[in-house]
C-alpha cells in the first residue's frame, strides 16, 4: 500500500511539475511586417477538423517569419465553422488570406473502397493542388504537424522550372518495393513545392489516377508514394534543413545524427507530438508559436489531458524494473 501511495505523491509531483513549467510566460513574439512587393507565397494545407488547431500553429510559425504576403489554402473534409472562425484570428496576429476549399472525394471514387480502404481522403488531398489557385505557377505544400522557424519566402523561391516538385529525401527504407532507379532518392511529403504549371500542361492528375491504379497493393503512403513514382528523376531535392524531423533516426544515406542548428523547418513527423508528450524534441518552439493561436486553451488542455497518463506510464515501468 505504501509503494501504491509513494507512486501516487510521485505522479502528482511530475504532473505539477509540469505544469508549473507549462503556464510560464512564453516570450511574445513579433511578426514581421508584409512587404507587399514582394512575391504571395502560396501555402496548402491538408487537414480534417481535429488537426485545424495544429495547423494554426505551422500557420503562426510563417507567418512570424516572412515578410512575404501569403495565402493560404485550407484543403479540408469538413472543416467546422468554429475552426475557420478561429482561424481567421490568426489574421490579428499579422495580415494574410485564407481559403477554404472543402475537398471532393468523388473524384477518386476508387480509393475508398474494398482493398483501398487505407487510401484517405485527407492524405489524396494533394494530388488535387494543381485544380486550385490557378494564378499561381508554384505552390508549397505542407503537413499540418510542422512549424517554419526560417522565411518560407526564401524557400518558395526555389527554381524548379524545369521540374515538378521540390522536397526532402527521406529515410525510409521500403522505397524499393516502389522499383524506382537506383539513383533516386525516396521524397518526404512533408515540405514539398508543386510546379503547378507543369502539372496542369501535362495533366499530371491522370498520371496519378493511373499509378494509384496499378500500385494500390504496394503503396503504404499513398499520396507520397505515388509522388515517388511519377516524378523520378524530375524532382529537386531540397536540403535536410527543410524538413528535419524530431523523433526519428537520421536518414539511412546520412553519416552523422541530426542537429537542429541549422533547421529551417521542424517537423514532428513520427507518433510523438509536442502536444502529446512532455519529452518530445523542440517542443518549446511548438508552445511558443501555439501561445500567439485562438487555440493556445484548447492545446493546453490536450497536453495536460495526455500528461497524467504519460506519467503513470513512465512510473510504472520504472517501478517495475526495480521491483
């Protein structure tokens, strides 16, 4: 009974702990102004409503450090009028457009039936991007679990004329069950710029359709593989800096671990989320763009909702080990 108590003060100790070290004042950050000679960026995110919080956050993180003006896309699969309301606050914080497009998924009817089934709707989203903001040659395209601690405007102007997307290879190993040449590296979808214009010349879009066709029982990432598969040897690869993911090894090609003091972008790629997790890497720069959000509460509370849990979790094995 005594362990039992013990282990109870233990938890309740950690978990005022942290909360103590939770509500500490975040240190007010102060946009950059828009410099509307500048270039609009186009940003695309794709979400359900339950991921519109985390977006805010990648959204924050942009917009404190550009000055570029830009316009974001919201492609979403039923995006509540509370969350477009909160997000449009993010207005207050500094100056930009949102859209909204709701996507429609039967125009890949296919993908979400019988041995499709893992094909969803959010992660097809970016197939479309070439459909939307037609005035826009190039777009980025973006996870929602990411935050920008660099100028996106700098990225953005990465030349990929003569190509059809930009993004970061990734450390996964199953790529060759994908049968793509030996010299090219597998992209990961979390930071990628579409060359649009291409796409829409070529009408990429049936290349897409086609490959999702013919691959559907190898693909385990659906959008991402099939990305691989069309633009082999037709991709630019973007530095790690872009897409530094916290929480997983290094990438297999890469000799030495990761260091973040070079990161441009932080990306929290794997199961382990700042919002979940007390231990998560980088996560201080998480809070410190999520406190200047509408949805700062609201992410307190899933974090303080997940910290007892965590703690219990953590308590128990090492009393377990010890006894």
């Amino acid at each position: 009974m005594k362990k039992i108590y013990a282990l109870l003060l233990i938890i309740t100790a950690l978990t005022l702990v942290w909360c103590v070290y939770f509500f500490m004042p975040v240190r007010r950050i102060i946009p950059k102004p828009v410099d509307t000679s500048k270039e609009t960026v186009p940003v695309f995110f794709p979400i359900d409503n339950n991921y519109a919080k985390f977006m805010a956050v990648s959204m924050a993180s942009i917009l404190a450090n550009t000055n570029n003006p830009v316009h974001f896309y919201v492609m979403h699969s039923g995006l509540s009028d509370e969350n477009k309301a909160k997000l449009e606050q993010l207005k207050k914080f500094r100056d930009c457009e949102i859209d909204y497009i709701e996507f429609d998924d039967k125009k890949i009817p296919f993908a979400y039936h019988g041995h499709a089934k893992h094909i969803s709707k959010e992660t097809m989203m970016r197939l479309y991007a070439a459909d939307y903001a037609p005035q826009f040659d190039k777009v980025i395209y973006l996870d929602a679990d990411l935050i920008f601690v660099s100028d996106i405007g700098t990225l953005y102007r990465t030349d990929i004329d003569e190509y059809y997307m930009a993004a970061v290879p990734d450390r996964i190993l199953y790529f060759g069950l994908l049968k793509l040449p030996a010299q090219v590296l597998y992209a990961n979808a979390g930071v990628m710029i579409f060359n649009t214009k291409k796409w829409r010349q070529d009408n990429i879009i049936e290349t897409f359709i086609k490959l999702l066709r013919e691959h559907f029982t190898e693909v385990l990432y659906p959008d991402q593989d099939v990305l691989n598969i069309a633009f082999a040897g037709k991709t630019v690869y973007l530095p790690q800096s872009y897409n530094t993911t916290v929480n997983f090894p290094y990438p297999f090609y890469q000799e030495e671990d990761p260091t973040y003091d070079d990161a441009k972008v932080i990306h929290w790629a794997g199961p382990e989320k700042p919002w979940k997790y007390p231990n998560v890497k980088k996560q201080e720069l998480f809070w410190r763009y999520a406190a200047v959000t509408p949805f700062y509460a609201e992410l307190r509370r899933t974090y303080l909702f997940n910290l007892l849990p965590f703690c219990y979790d953590l308590l128990v094995k090492k009393f377990s080990n010890k006894y």
